[in-house]
C-alpha cells in the first residue's frame, strides 16, 4: 500500500491516456447533408458559438480604438491591417503587453475573448463586451488585482486549457505537461459541435453511406434515448464537478463515471438548494420533482438549438394545465396560467411562471440563470435559512414576512408550508453536531431527492461521531451513486478498522466516483494484508485516483490534496514539494505556507523557516493566520495592525 501512495504523491506526468480519439471524429459538417434541420438549428446556437475563430463575423465587440479601464488598468482595443483584432493591455504594475485575439467565447448576452499568453496556453480575458449595452466591461470590477494575483486573468485560476476549454470543445485533450508546466492542447472541433454529444461519427457515417442493418446507437457512443441517458450527457458540462479525465469524457459515459457531483455546500447554494454560486443546472434540476417524475432537458429545450420549445409559460402548460399530460398522471390538471394561479396582472413579470418558480441569479456580470429546481417559494423560511425568496427579489420595498401572508392568504389550504430539508441544513451548516438526529432522518428519507440526502450524509460525516455515521452505514448500498459516494467519504470519520470493514467492499462498486471514495478512505487505513482479490480491486480504485489527480495538476487546489495525503502518511519532504507547488501557483495559499513553515519547524531547518515566513509575508501581508503562526514560533507578539493601505485607483 505505501508503495501505491507514494506513487500518488510523485505524480510528474498525466496517467492517463487522452481522451479524445481524434480520427474517430468526423466533424458537424459532416452531418448537414443528411440533417439539415437539425444542423440549421444548431448553426444559430449558442453550443456552436460556444467557442469560435477570431474572425470579423464572429466578434461583436467594438475593436475600432476603444478603450476601457479600470483603475490603474488599461485595455485598448484595435483591428489591424490584416484584419486581425488585438488587446493592448497596460497592467498595474505599469508594464505594457499587445495580444492577438485568439478567439471567441459566446455569443450574448455577453462575448469573452481569449489570449495566448504563452504558446499555447490560453487565457479569458476579463473585460468582456456586454451585446446588449453595446460596451465594454469587466467580470470582476471589484477584484482589479495584479498579474502577480492567482486571480488576475493570467493566472492558473483563469486558465482556458484547464478550466473551460472541455466544455466549449469537442474533442478535446487538455494536454498539460507538468514536468514544463505547458500545454499542447487538441481538439476534433471548437464549439460543442454534434459529436459532443452524440459521439464521434466515424462508424455512423460509415454505416449511412453503406448498407445492412444500423448498428448499436446508429454507430454513436451515447444513447440519447433514455432520459437518463439525455440527462446524463447534457449535465457532463451543465454542473457543478470535479472531473475524473484532463478532456472530453466519450459521450456516453456515465455520469459517474466520468465527474464527482458538488453537494448541496455553503457557497455553493443556500441552505434550501437554491443556486448561489454558478453551479450551471444539474444540481438544481435534481432536486426538483420533474426529474423525479421523468422529465429531461428536451421536454423544455430544443436538443439542437437549445432554445426553449415554446414562448413564456407555454413550455409550463404543455403539462400543467386543465387537461394535464398523460406521460405525467400524477400531475393535477388545473389551470395554472391565469391571475386565479399567479396573482399577478396578465402578461406581467408576476405572471411568468419562472418569476415564482425559477428565481434567477446573475453570474459573470449580466448574464441571468434560471434556477432549475422549480420550487414554490417559501418566504418563511427566508429568516431560518438566510435564502432569498421569489416574492421579495421582485417586490424589494417588501419583506418576507409580508410575502409570506400573501401567500396564505392566497393559497389557505396549501399543503406546501410544512417542514422542510432547508431548515435542517442551515441548523446543520451552523453546527451539525447539534443537527445530527434530524440529519440521520434527512438521510434515511426515501421520498427526498438522491442530491438532498447525500448533502444530508456529508454533513453526519462532518460530525465525525461514529454512533451518527454508523446510523446511516447501510447507505453505501443505496441505489443513486451520489448517495453511494457521499456514505463512503462519510465513513472516512470511522475508526480505523471500523472504516475498512465498511469501506472495502466499495473498492468493486459499478461507478468511479464511489472507488476513488473508497480509495481515499483507505489510503491511511491500518492495513497489514490485503487477499488477491481485494488487493487488487484496491490497486485499480487506487489508479483511478491516480488518474484523477493527474488530469488535474494545472490546478493549485490538486497540490493541496496532495500534500494533504503526504502528511497524513508522515511523508513530510512529498508534503512540502505539494505544497511548494501549491505556492508557486498561487501564493496566497496561506494554508499551503503554514504547512510548510510547520513541516520546516518539525524538521529543525530553522533557516529554512525564516526564509518561508519572510516569502509567505511578502505574498500575504498581516494575514492573521500566517501573523498568529510566526507569532507562536518566534515568541514575539503579533501584528495586529491592518497592512498599509494601497494607493487609490
């Protein structure tokens, strides 16, 4: 076992194959002449302006000589002879830098350019063009950091190659080489064309211009006919995930398989699982009832243009409505479309279904999203779960409280004001320990979505009280790998041979993301001898890891990993290279500098020490952790007087 941790914790190069088997794709082209509705749809899309060239018909932002700044940063923009469009940005460190555009994200309701800052590393600018202003402005107006800032828009944290690329490709191999730190980046195709979905077109094509019977799936790699099967593809980039592989998972592939879906977590989404953060759909749309009832993504969207099939609320009432739809009967038929239902004048904002039901937040600066759970508001619940409620987004002169009266005196015999799961996890964000009991219920609660319970199982693990995580033990046999995995990084809490007992069966379970689990519950578990069988099961779940932190040393995140696993093996000099890495890549990883300070100190390199902490504080000026760390370790009182204050911009 060692021998396989220390191999995970020297990792230098990608271990894993590319992804993309380029001469299996054909391209879209290649599919007009026998799709040609289908393809004019998609043409017009925003999965084909997904990713584009830098050429004239593609960029819509104004290059004639503008300008823009922020501070002390300055972007001009200008087209050249050739035609060709460049950025020349003056940074705050005064030094001056012209790019080349080197292509196009997006179409509307903003258009974001990329730039190559060093062959073949690309990068997202951050000042963009609003298509609907006609102007130029900036992603993160209040974060104008400079380049040597991991979030400036050089930095690892903006990396097209890692980052974005995979879903705006298809194809695609990120290509990154650890050992020179660059990339060499390949796809089949820029934008989500057909085969992002489908497949690669190789053997359709082949069959399509033969003869004889169609084989599996017309000769693609997805079956898109079940909607989970549908669901599943659409979501590899419409959610929230930590991916398994460096590029384009084959289509098809189980979700599962291929990405770890992010809970239900603070900053992510509020305690009662509306969107926060930008976790792009799938997460919400799980927790919804459609998708317990068997709805998919074409029910509402056109699978080519990706367009809602209908205006306004009559992609609603193809089912909710007085006659109801016989693919649903467990749905009431009711009029739902009419102030009798919503309350509101007709063909006002109130109206619209998805102002009640489908709150939107904006990400990127203008660009609104549609909360995909489809839930009915729950003003009184806004004061136990700090979420903000439908009622008073729209009515901001108005308070909860005032919403909430509305409704009942609205809706008298609602049987939609009873408990509910958000109430439990703000209880349980605060201190789950205290929560624990209602999370075991939560947990067991067959009737509450898979994403909901597993959020509910992560946080029993948080509590690490093994008569709790014992409660729900038999959840690593659930049915929904989601479940499945969350149990199994629960019992990570376990007692050592308590853990192995329940963990190692997972190591043979039907989906990647609950082996890695497994893995990682027992990497540092107290292991003497594992049988063949076992031993070998545990080997390959130990590789797919492997392979998983590889796809992702780009990241500085990974490195922080990694240096986690060295010191809870006592490997300190593998923990100090991580976490080395980690710093090189953003240096205001102060986690990453006490570590190493610490792994210093233990060692008794006292030079060593005082070179770290004069590196870290340079990176991360009266920082309060870093300040109380050398405090303790020199035996001087702390700094507690805020760094001095940067000039105004």
């Amino acid at each position: 076992m060692r021998l396989l941790i220390s191999a995970l914790l020297t990792l230098t190069g990608p271990a894993v194959p590319a992804i993309a088997q380029s001469a299996d794709y054909v391209g879209s082209d290649a599919c007009t002449e026998c799709h040609r509705a289908e393809a004019a749809a998609w043409k017009g899309s925003h999965h084909a302006g997904a990713w584009t060239e830098a050429v004239h018909d593609n960029i819509r932002a104004d290059f004639n000589g503008t300008t823009f700044t922020l501070g002390d940063m300055t972007a001009r923009f200008r087209i050249e002879a050739d035609g060709t469009h460049h950025v020349t940005v003056t940074e705050r460190d005064g030094v001056t830098t012209d790019y080349p555009v080197h292509s196009v994200v997006g179409v509307e309701p903003l258009q974001q350019y990329l730039l190559e800052t060093e062959p073949g590393r690309l990068q997202s600018f951050d000042v963009v063009w609003d298509t609907e202003k006609s102007e130029w402005f900036h992603l993160y107006p209040d974060q104008n950091v400079p380049p040597s800032d991991a979030l400036h828009w050089t930095g690892p944290y903006k990396s097209w190659n890692a980052r974005c690329g995979v879903c705006h490709a298809t194809g695609y191999d990120t290509g990154y080489d650890p050992a020179s730190d660059t990339y060499q980046t390949t796809q089949a195709e820029i934008g989500v064309g057909c085969e992002a979905c489908h497949g690669p077109g190789r053997d359709h094509v082949g069959w399509a211009q033969g003869a004889g019977e169609p084989p599996l799936n017309f000769g693609f790699s997805a079956d898109l006919s079940t909607p989970q099967g549908l669901i599943q593809q659409c979501a590899g980039c419409h959610s929230r995930r930590e991916a398994f592989f460096d590029g384009n998972p084959e289509p098809g592939t189980a979700y599962h398989d291929a990405y770890n879906l992010s809970l239900l977590r603070p900053g992510l989404y509020y305690p009662d699982g509306q969107i926060r953060d930008e976790v792009y759909v799938y997460g919400s749309f799980l927790q919804s009832k459609m998708h317990g009832k068997g709805v998919t993504c074409s029910d509402c969207h056109d699978a080519h243009s990706a367009e809602v099939i209908a205006d306004g609320n009559a992609v609603c009432a193809q089912c909710h409505n007085p006659d109801g739809n016989p693919r649903f009967p467990s749905l009431p038929p009711a009029e739902f479309d009419s102030p009798a239902h919503h309350h509101h004048p007709e063909d006002s904002a109130g109206a619209q279904c998805r102002s009640c039901h489908m709150t939107e937040q904006v990400y990127m600066g203008n660009d609104w999203r549609a909360d995909h759970s489809f839930r009915i508001p729950r003003p009184d619940l806004s004061a136990e779960t700090g979420a903000p409620d439908a009622c008073t987004s729209c009515h901001t002169d108005q308070t909860p409280d005032w919403a909430a009266a509305r409704l009942r005196d609205w809706f008298p015999d609602s049987s939609n004001r009873g408990p509910h799961f958000g109430q439990v996890l703000a209880r349980a964000q605060i201190n789950p320990t205290l929560a624990s009991d209602d999370l075991v219920d939560l947990a067991l609660s067959a009737s509450s979505p898979a994403l909901i319970r597993a959020t509910a199982i992560w946080l029993i693990g948080q509590t690490g009280d093994p008569k709790q995580i014992g409660r729900i033990s038999d959840m690593v046999n659930a049915a929904d790998p989601v479940i499945r995995s969350a149990a199994v990084e629960a019992m990570h809490s376990l007692p050592g041979h308590e853990r192995v007992q329940r963990v190692l069966p997972m190591l043979d379970d039907p989906s990647r993301n609950v082996r890695t689990a497994a893995a990682r519950g027992l990497y540092n578990a107290p292991i003497a001898h594992l049988p063949d069988k076992i031993a070998a099961a545990f080997r390959s779940a130990i590789g797919e890891w492997q392979n998983a932190m590889a796809a992702r040393l780009d990241f500085p995140e990974t490195h922080l990993q990694l240096g986690g696993f060295a010191l809870t093996t006592r490997n300190l000099p593998a923990a100090d290279q991580a976490f080395a890495r980690a710093v090189e890549m953003d240096p205001m990883l102060v986690d990453a500098w006490i570590m190493r300070i610490r792994i210093a100190a233990v060692s008794g390199q006292q030079e060593k020490v005082e070179e770290l902490i004069a590196a870290a504080s340079r990176a991360n000026p009266g920082d309060f952790a870093l300040e109380s760390l050398i405090a303790q370790l020199t035996g001087t009182e702390m700094n507690l007087l805020p760094p001095p204050a940067e000039p105004d911009e």
